[in-house]
C-alpha cells in the first residue's frame, strides 16, 4: 500500500480528498485479504460495505435522494483509485453505471422507491443481466423474452456473465418484448426492468455461479416463467436499447479509469521492485532492458488517463461523447494490460508467486482486452462511426 504522502502525487491532482479518503478505506484491506477471497471464490463484503457506508458507492446519486450528487469524473477518481491501491473495484462498480439508466428513464416513484434506499446502503444494485449464451456482444439478437399479461410481464430466458448476481439485491434485466421479426429497426422492441432478485430468487430466477480466471463473482441467471409487475418497467416498452446506451457510455470510461488504476499500482509495483532487487551486485533498474518497459508503460498510462478524462467531461457536460469513451477503455485496457506483462516480467520467478499480488492483479488486467466490451468491438466502432467506413457486421 502507498503511504499517505505519496497519494496525491501518484495518483492524480483532482478531487485531493476523495483520493485520500479511499485510499485511507484500502489501507485497511492489504494483499493477504484479497488473496483470501480467492481461494473461496467469496465476494469482499467488508470492503464493498465500507464504501458503501462512506457514501462512495452513491456519489453519482443525487443529494434529493440521499447520495452525493457528484459528477462522472468524480465517480471514475473512485474506482481508479481503489485499483491503484492494489485493490479491486470490480465488486462494486456496476452500480455506478447501472445507476443512469434509473435514474434517467426511471419514473419517479422507482426513483423515490429504490435511490434513497440504495444510497443509504440497504438495496444493492450491482447485477447488469444484458449478455446471452447465443448472442454474445450481438444485443438486439437476445432470446430472452418479456410477455405482457394484464397488469405483470411473464419473462423467459437466460443470461451469462451477469457478475454479483448473488450479491446483489436488484438486477438491471433486459428482454426483448417485441419479437426481432416484428419491429423496423432490430433496437426496438427491447425494454428495461429492474428485478428484485429477493423475491425472484427461487421463483423464476435460478442464479449459478461461473468459476473464472479471476474472482469475479459471474453468474449464469436462469428465468422460467418469472412474473414481475408492469411498474417493474423501465421507462416505455421497446425503448429499452436506447435507455442504456448512456450506462454502456459511463460503463466505458469507469472501466477505464479502473484500467488505469490497475495500470499505476502495476507501474509502481515494477518500480519499486527494480530498485530493490540486487542481480549481478547491482539494482536490475539500472537496466536500460528494465527501465525501457516500465517508462513506456507509464507513458502510455498517461495518454489513456487523458482520454478518459476528456470522456468523462463530455459525458458531465451531456455531450455526444460514445467515440471518446470506446477510445478511452481502447486504450486503458491495453496500457494497463502493457503494465501488467511489464510488472510480471520485471518480478521474474517471483511475480509468479501469490504473496506479491502480481500474478492476481496480472489476471484481472487480461479481463479488459475482452469485457465489458472487447478491443475489436471498440475498433469496429471506431471504423464505422467516426470514421465513416463500412459497417462490418
């Protein structure tokens, strides 16, 4: 862990005391607790119940119901900086970008009803159920179906990846209302609801865990002839694509900002190590073949976190900003996957070993070239919305 001197200095220059008041939550939560989770497959309850209780969990929240009311920026300053501790964010970070869908297209009683609750920590809403078996990234292919029946829907289908299911008091569901084969655009037809799994649980819902490369708490979610009521629905019927695509746009730059939070703990990890390790009676960071690595990837880290911040000011400014946030978890994800290869190579046989806490953090950073949205994706993107260039799928 950083001392209390370094904090500001490496970890950036905005929002001073947010950074150091997580960094003072971390301090309390070293290598050997999360090495410890590992090894059951649990979920860090103590930790996500302390940001929680510290309000940090409800910073976008606004202060009518009880949260922070702070901007995006402030909400990705969180999770970068718990990464850059050489803790993990991940268990609690759906629900910063879950919350927009609420709270933009909620009604006002679901907003009266469920924020104040979760600002003050008594619901969870951490569950994002959004990809399928068969349709992967392809969202507008989903199978699972919503059928109206009088005053309730009747929903059937399946979800994977759907990570904190089982740590989780409400789930974001999306379901496909209006058949594909019955709607002019294949985005139409497809709604929000928002489920809570406490009573879904055993009655219609079957949620199984993943095991993983890494300790992500995922989940396949099995829905069998769920009933939930029509004030379960978010916003209007069939709109639902267009409901998330601001969440997916401030899923993109928090994920980024947690890359380059994983990325600066790699980087100083790496620095410090090569300082201290002694080969050949000299510091192996008097290496150019050391030195090289970890300053590019510190470099690279860099330009990431000005992407991403460039992204998260259009994004408070409410301006078009898709093509700067898929650019900015494009880049995050590598650099930060760069820092990671870099700080494991300059560990040698020791970055290997589980008590450094390389390896873990080595695995967690691998999972950003795929999810939440994979690099070819975000080149796909890039290619036919900015660029113009023919759609290739």
């Amino acid at each position: 862990m950083m001392s209390q001197t370094t904090v500001t200095m490496e970890l950036g220059e905005d929002f001073i005391e947010l950074r150091e008041s997580i960094h003072k939550v971390c301090e309390k939560y070293p290598l050997d607790y999360w090495a410890k989770l590992e090894e059951k497959s649990a979920y860090p309850t103590e930790f996500v119940n302390e940001l929680t209780e510290g309000g940090f969990l409800a910073a976008l929240i606004p202060e009518e119901y009880g949260g922070a009311g702070l901007p995006l920026r402030a909400a990705a300053v969180i999770l970068e900086t718990i990464n850059a501790c050489g803790c993990q964010a991940s268990p609690a970070h759906a629900q910063m970008y879950i919350m927009g869908t609420l709270l933009r297209h909620g009604s006002d009683d679901q907003k009266k009803i469920y924020l104040p609750q979760i600002a003050a920590g008594k619901l969870r809403l951490q569950a994002f159920g959004v990809t399928e078996p068969t349709t992967g990234s392809d969202t507008t292919q989903l199978k699972t179906r919503a059928v109206r029946d009088g005053e309730h829907y009747v929903i059937n289908g399946q979800k994977v990846w759907t990570s904190r299911a089982l740590h989780s008091d409400l789930m974001l569901l999306l379901a496909r209302t209006t058949p594909l084969d019955q709607v002019t655009k294949k985005t139409d037809g497809i709604s929000v609801f928002l489920i809570d799994l406490r009573e879904a649980c055993g009655n219609g819902v079957d949620i199984r865990p993943i095991k993983a490369l890494i300790n992500h708490n995922t989940t396949e979610v099995f829905i069998d002839n769920l009933r939930v009521p029509v004030s379960a629905l978010i916003g209007e019927e069939g709109k639902g694509f267009r409901y998330i695509l601001d969440g997916l746009n401030a899923e993109r730059i928090l994920v980024a900002s947690e890359c380059v939070g994983d990325g600066r703990y790699m980087v100083r990890r790496a620095v410090e190590y090569a300082k201290e390790r002694r080969v050949f009676n000299r510091a192996i960071g008097e290496n150019q073949g050391i030195q090289f690595p970890i300053a590019r990837a510190h470099a690279e880290l860099d330009a990431a976190d000005l992407m991403a911040r460039k992204a998260a000011a259009l994004f408070d400014a409410g301006a078009p900003c898709g093509g700067e946030a898929n650019i900015a978890k494009l880049l995050a994800s590598e650099a930060t996957w760069k820092a990671a290869d870099t700080a494991l190579q300059t560990f040698g046989g020791f970055g290997y070993a589980t008590e450094y806490g390389i390896e873990r953090k080595w695995r967690e950073c691998r999972i950003y070239q795929t999810a939440p949205i994979s690099t070819n994706m975000i080149l796909s993107y890039i290619a036919q919305h900015m660029l113009g260039m023919p759609r290739s799928y």
